[in-house]
C-alpha cells in the first residue's frame, strides 16, 4: 500500500489493518554535528603552490644526493629549472625579483656537490657510463644556470646558516592555523541516526494523529528532512581531508616552529658571547682540551714515558685509530718530557715516532702528503738532526734494539733510521710536486721548498760521515745528486774562479768517486755515473761524458735495470745528443738520439707525460704505476728541442748520402723518421710556407738537396725558429754560427755529388766564393771526399783546380746499369725454377685435352743442357 495513503483516516486505516502490512526498512538518515557550519575551506595562493612545488623537487634532489644518482639527480634538476620559471611570476611579484632562500640553499647544495664529485678523481673513475656522462651534463647546465644568481649564492655563501626566507613564512602562516585551530574543533564526524524499531504501527488514536499531515510534527520533520538533504548534497561536492593528512601537517608546523625556534636560541647564544669561537668536534672520540697523559701524583720519569710511548706506537695501524689523535697524544708526551727535563735522547727517541706518524697519517702510499704535515715532517727531521749534531755522544741507529737502548746515560744510543726518514721526506716532496699544475703558482710555491730539502740533505750527510756506515754515506751522496745533477752552474763555464770556489761539477766529482769505491750494490753506482754522465753533458763536457759512458758499458746492460734507472739513462742520452750537437758532433748526435726518437715516444721514454691509451694499451693498475715514475716538471727536457736537433742531424747526414746514392739500388736509410718527412713532402702537389717546426727541417732539406744553402740556412735561422728552439740553449749565438758553418759544408759536398758529372774541372776560389767557405776548408773538404772515394778526381795544386775524371755513369748509363742487373737476376731465377720443377709451357704445343705430358722429352732443354757441358769443358782445358 502506498506510503500515501497511510496518512488517511481512521475508517481508511482500520480497513487497511485487515489487510496485509507490507514493512519496510526505512532509509537511512545521515544526520552531521552542530560543528559542520564552523568547517572552513583551505584557500592556497599561487605563491604556497609554487614554492611547494619547488620545495617538493628540491627534497627529491637532496634524497638522491644521498646515494649518488647523478643521472636522477640531473632529470631533478631540468625539473626545478622549469618549476621556477612557472614561480617567476610570483617571485617578480612578491620577491621583487629576489630569488628566495631556500631555492639559493639548494642551488649552492648542488654545485659543491657536484664540483666535490667532479674533483674527486678516483671515485669519478668508478662511476657507471651512464652517471658519468650525467654528472658531465649536470656540472656544465649547473654552471651554465647559476651565472644568474651570483649575486644571490655569493651573499648566501657569506652568512650561510641564516634562516631561509620560506621557513619563516611557513612558520606564520603556521602560527595563523594554529590559532584558527584553536578555535575550530575536530572535523565534522558522519554518524548514522539510530534505527527505528521494526514492528507493527501503533494502533492507538494518540499514535495515529502524528501522521495526519495538517500537524505541526509533521511540518517540523519535513522541514528538518529537507535541511538534511540540502546538507547532505553540500557535503558530496565540497573538498574533503582526512584525519591522517590534518595529523600530518600538524606535525609538519611544529617541526617548522622548533626549528625557528632553534635558530632564534643559536642567534641569541651568538649575540650573548663576547668574541666566542665555536670549535668543531672531529669524527670520532670526543676531544678534550689537552689528553690526559699520566695520573696525577705519578712521578714521571723516562721509563714511565718510554712505557706511554710503546702504548701509543701500538695502537699504529690498528683499525679505527685516530691518526690525528695519535699525533696529539706525541706531542703532548714530548711537551711532558721536556718540561721535566728527561734527557734529549728522550727527544730523539719521540721525534723518531713523531716522523713514523706522520708518514702513517697519510693512508695511501700512492698519494701525495698534505703540504701542512709535510712541513711538520721537515721540522721534526730537522730537529733529529740538529739534536744529533749538538751531541757527539748520541747515534740513531736500526741496529740498536729497543733492549739496548740509552736514553738517561751518554753514551746515548736510540733506535731509528735517519737516513730511511730523509728517503722518505724526499719521496713525498717529489709526489708534492707531481700533485701540483706545474704552470700554477702553486708549483713555484712549493718548488721553493727544495732549499730546505737540499740544506737538510747537506746535514744528513754530516752526521752519516760521522756515525754511518760507507754503504749509508753512499745512500745519502745519492740523494745529494740527484738533487744536484740536472742543474746548470754558470760558475763551471768561467775560467776566472778563485781556488777555493767549489763548482758542481767538482762537488758530482768528489760524491760519485766515493760511491763508485765503496758502493756495494751495482744501482747506486749505476745511477752515480750517469748522474755523472748528464752534469758534464749539461756543461758541455763531452768528451769527458763520451768517455765515461763508453768506458762503464751502460749501454749493453742497462735493460736489466729498474725502470727509474732506465728513466735515467734515456735522460742521460737525451742530454748527451744535445751536448754533441752544441760541440758540433753532428754523427754522435744523430747517435745519442736516434734510439729514443725512432719509437715515436720519447714523452714515455723520458718520463714526461703518458700518450693516448690505445686499444688498452694499459690497464688502470699499469696507468697509475706509470704515473708514479714521471719526473717533475722543472726537470724536463723539452721535446720540441730534441725533435729539431734530431731532424737537423739526420738532415745533415741524409742529404749528401742520398746525393752520393741516388742510382745505388741497395741503399739503406739512415734515418726512418726524416726519410718518412721528406718523402711525404714531396709527394704533396702543393706545398705552402713552412709552420711548425718540423716542416722547417724538411723544406731546408729541400733546398739543401738543390744545393741552395741560403734557402735551406733561412729555413732553419730565423725568428721564429730561434724563439722555439735555438735561444734555449746555452750559446745560442755559438750554436747558430755553427749550423751555418755545418749547413755550407754539407750543401758543398751534396752539390758536388750531384753535379760532378757536369764539369771536367772545378776551381776551389769559385767553390769557396759560391758557398762562402775558406779556401783552406774547401780544399780540405774535397781532399777527404778523394780520399774516401767518394769523389772520382784529382787536385792540381798549382792551378787550385780539382780534375774530374768522366768514369762515373751518366744518369742514363746508370739506369741501364740497373735495369741490365735486373734482368740477369730474373733469368738466373728461371733457370733456378726450371731445374727444379720443369717449365710450365711446352713449346711444341699439345693437343687439347691432352695436357701437359711430363714424360715428353722437352725441345731445346738437350740443347741448353750439351752447350753448358761444352763451355765447362773448353774452361778446363783453358
């Protein structure tokens, strides 16, 4: 029965009643709290949702940060880039065009991040392709992106632990919330209204008024229901949060207001202190001012401090030892010594284990010490060896046992090893040096330091004269040249000297013969003499240096040596074919420097610089190994010398030989890599001006071989060739003057080479005036060429004439010459074959398909074979 007309009267209800009652379950009625009307609605700016969003890509490149993804990292990056372009309206509007803090923060983040893995080497080494080649892109658009806020990053980076701008907005508009919050109560809960009782309607008159529609209940709960709809239908489309988000974002403002918090305290603490430092707290033990070493009443004596020492020393290379730590704890303990006077043996015995500390402060031995400690090291050894001088009755030796040692009293005897501390200090200035860019000045800065390891050499070796042994007094000379050995003394060259002036060349005299007598092991002799070798090579000693190197037979042995012993000697030659080529040897020169060019590596060879890997050539190990040999950089020779002296030496023997040769079909090349120059120049169809330096060389051989000495002279003395490569060396007006002398000489000899043919005789006053010789020096010149057989003529003296006699080939007769050769060859080699296989044609022919028929007696075979018996048998009788 409709709903309808259950509201009618009594006679229409009790006639219903008899019929069936059909009940329902009536709907549900949602029914809100009285706090609904109180609920606001969240109203974000377009400034909250930029900088959210910002902060959002911001975290997310913080995070991946943290595990090193460069190539999330940099896909972050592009994002925030075009995020704030979104925000520059906003920040044009708000900021002024400022922009805002934290972005600055997080900007300023990144590029040490970035700029700290890129300088990081090793660790850039080990990166995946794929981050490798993200971190390349990151660090070039960060750099690229940042230019627009240098001003911005250079006022964060000046007060960097200020608050950001962001922090403190959020912070009041937080305050705001937390105060309407306050006011506002909990979100509005749903909750459904109790159900009804199921039963049967009431029966009685009082129930039944209430659903008569004329009364005032009824309009009451229809008006009521309507409202409930209407709430209900507002509630369905308004924007709705859940309790776990407000619980959220609760915490997040109150994260943000004690962190403001924090900040405002830490401002206000700096404020209080009057000129108060802060002092970081290393990684590790918690420090304190001073350690303590002993207890209070203990009576210190040097047993007790010998006993801290040893707990001390072995803790070394324990894991988790605090290097620095140890170090502190040294110097506290030898502070502790001498203010109760223990001695200086005591002192020495300290400074010994300071030295051992600070070479173990440095984890890799491959890497370089930092310059700080390395200049802590110097003073320590340097105070071991002054202690040592002021007492002649105290020697440091590794000889001595710990049992055996004499710290109280004289003689004192103390454990340790000088000689191997100053080795070491040495070691690590050269990896100082290596570490540095050698055109910075940051090299000339720490080059200087050689003054201080040169001087505290020269004491060493006072106190191994004194108390080592010969083999240790060997050891500390060769540490002496090798410092001294590459260096040029303007004092040798004079000849007005005092007598009792001491050059270097005397002082490398006096140290390597007392190595070359007491030294015990053949490497310390050997890199003495040619240490030796290279300091008169280098003061145009040569044939002081030609005779030392060809009497110790270096060259035959020398690659079973270390490989910094073969370094040295590939120096040595170096520097040995220049001093010929400056004293006008040009053969002995070529000689010197034809090995160590040939390879095409003489940057390897001579331990300047590793080339290109190839094919991988090396692997990392090999590379790292190779890096630790290269020399440092103020000991170069400079290859573009070598190259162009080699070049010019090979010039002046290769032009004439292949001028005397030219028809010679056996000739041999002296030198490959000039040859290959020359050949490849002149197959080019247009050849330009000469540039580089190598191209000078080829286009003066050119002209040399023309027999134009002015072209090729102008070729190889100018202006630009004296910048690159005369005005280095010692004399260079000496050595121009002679490349000229040298260059008419030789364009003489190639000139008569080639057109010797020509003349039938050739007067020596219009050779000499044609190449600006000395009458006397031409004369010579083609005496020797006679003598030599290099010149078929003869010299009539009272004429000054120089008679050619015609029996050498015209170009003509000479190619016939060889072709006549070649010929012979070929039918000597046919004949050969013929023996021994038979002949491949028959001259009969056969008919086809029949082949070839080896047993068929061959025409003419007989006949050849009865005339060569014939002409032997007339040759017998002859």
């Amino acid at each position: 029965m409709s709903r309808f007309f259950a509201t009618g009267t009594d006679s229409e209800s009790e006639s219903s009643s008899e019929e069936e009652q059909v009940v329902r379950a009536p709907a549900p009625v949602y029914t809100f709290s009285d706090d609904e009307e109180e609920t606001k609605r969240v109203v974000r700016s377009m400034k909250e949702k930029r900088y959210e969003e910002l902060e959002g890509i911001i975290h997310s490149i913080r995070n991946h940060r943290k595990i090193k993804d460069f190539a999330s990292a940099l896909a972050s990056f592009e994002e925030l880039q075009k995020a704030y372009t979104r925000a520059a309206p906003v920040v044009a509007k708000e900021e002024n065009g400022v922009a805002p803090r934290f972005f600055i923060r997080a900007l300023t983040e990144l590029d040490d991040w970035v700029s700290g893995a890129w300088n990081d080497r090793d660790n850039r080494k080990t990166l995946s392709k794929g981050n490798s080649k993200a971190l390349t892109s990151l660090r070039q658009k960060l750099r690229k992106y940042i230019k627009e806020f240098d001003a911005e990053i250079s006022k964060f980076r000046e007060n960097p632990d200020l608050p950001d701008d962001d922090d403190e907005r959020k912070d009041t508009s937080s305050s705001d919330e937390s105060e309407d919050e306050e006011k506002v109560k909990e979100k509005p809960r749903v909750r459904r209204s109790p159900e009804p009782q199921r039963g049967p309607p009431p029966q009685d008159d009082d129930s039944s008024d209430t659903f008569d529609w004329g009364s005032s209940s009824s309009d009451s709960s229809s008006s009521s229901d309507d409202e409930t709809r209407a709430a209900t239908i507002r509630e369905k489309f308004l924007k709705k949060t859940t309790e776990r988000d407000d619980d959220e974002e609760r915490d997040r403002r109150r994260a943000r207001r004690e962190r403001r918090e924090r900040v405002g305290k830490i401002s206000k603490k700096d404020q209080a202190d009057d000129g108060g430092e802060w002092e970081t707290v290393r990684k590790g033990a918690a420090t304190s001012d001073k350690p303590k070493m002993f207890a209070k009443d203990s009576d210190i004596d040097a047993a007790l401090v010998v006993k801290k020492l040893g707990e001390i020393s072995a803790a070394r290379g324990r894991k988790r030892t605090d290097r620095r730590a140890q170090l502190e704890l040294l110097h506290e303990l030898r502070t502790v010594a001498q203010q109760h006077n223990l001695g200086d043996a005591l002192q020495l015995k300290l400074r010994a284990a300071t030295v051992a500390s600070l070479f173990d402060y440095n984890p890799k031995v491959s890497d370089a010490m930092k310059p700080e400690y390395w200049s802590r090291l110097v003073e320590n050894v340097d105070q071991m060896v002054t202690l040592l001088l002021a007492h002649e009755d105290m020697m440091l030796s590794e000889t001595i046992t710990e049992e055996n040692e004499q710290l109280v009293t004289p003689p004192f005897k103390v454990r340790g090893c000088l000689l191997t501390a100053l080795e070491r200090l040495d070691d690590e200035f050269i990896k100082l040096l290596k570490e540095c860019d050698p055109h910075s000045n940051d090299y000339v800065e720490r080059l200087k330091d050689e003054v201080r390891v040169s001087a505290l050499i020269d004491r060493v070796c006072q106190v191994v004269e004194r108390d080592g042994s010969p083999q240790e007094i060997c050891r500390a000379y060769l540490r002496k040249i090798d410092h001294l050995y590459y260096k040029f003394d303007p004092r040798a060259i004079k000849k007005d000297l005092s007598p009792g002036e001491e050059t270097t060349i005397k002082k490398m005299e006096r140290l390597c013969k007392y190595i070359y007598a007491n030294d015990d092991s053949d490497r310390l002799r050997t890199r003495a003499i040619l240490s030796h070798i290279y300091h008169h090579a280098l003061h145009d000693n040569w044939f002081q240096a030609r005779d030392l190197l060809l009497m110790s037979h270096l060259q035959e042995n020398v690659q079973h040596s270390d490989p910094s012993t073969q370094i040295l000697y590939n120096r040595t030659m170096a520097n040995l074919g220049l001093c010929a080529f400056r004293r006008g040897n040009v053969k002995e020169a070529h000689g010197c420097l034809a090995e160590l060019m040939m390879t095409g590596k003489p940057k390897e060879l001579l331990a300047q610089g590793l080339l290109p890997q190839r094919q991988h050539e090396r692997s990392k190990e090999q590379e790292k190994i190779e890096k630790q040999r290269q020399m440092p950089f103020h000991m170069h020779i400079n290859l573009e010398l070598l190259e162009c002296v080699y070049l010019v030496s090979a010039m002046l023997i290769e032009i004439p030989y292949m001028a005397a040769h030219e028809f010679d079909a056996r000739r041999r090349m002296i030198s490959k890599t000039f040859y290959q120059n020359l050949r490849a120049s002149e197959r080019q169809a247009l050849v330009g001006p000469p540039e580089s330096m190598r191209e000078h060389a080829v286009a003066a051989a050119r002209a040399m071989r023309r027999g134009d000495w002015r072209a090729c002279l102008n070729f190889i003395v100018n202006e630009k060739m004296n910048a690159k490569v005369w005005d280095l060396m010692v004399g260079a007006e000496n050595v121009r003057a002679m490349l000229g002398r040298l260059i008419r000489e030789e364009s003489l000899r190639t000139y008569l080479f080639t057109y010797a043919h020509v003349y039938a005789s050739l007067s020596l006053h219009s050779l000499a005036d044609m190449f600006e010789l000395p009458r006397q020096r031409v004369h010579s010149l083609v005496s020797k060429m006679i003598i030599n057989e290099e010149l078929l003529a003869s010299l009539d003296d009272p004429s000054e004439c120089a008679i050619l006699h015609r029996s050498e080939p015209t170009r003509m007769q000479a190619l016939a010459l060889q072709l006549a050769d070649k010929v012979g060859n070929l039918v000597d080699s046919n004949e050969r074959i013929f023996e021994k296989q038979g002949s491949f044609f028959q001259r009969g022919g056969a008919p086809r398909g029949e082949g070839r028929q080896r047993d068929r007696p061959r025409e003419g075979w007989g006949r050849r074979q009865r005339n060569r018996r014939r002409d032997d048998e007339r040759a017998h009788e002859d």
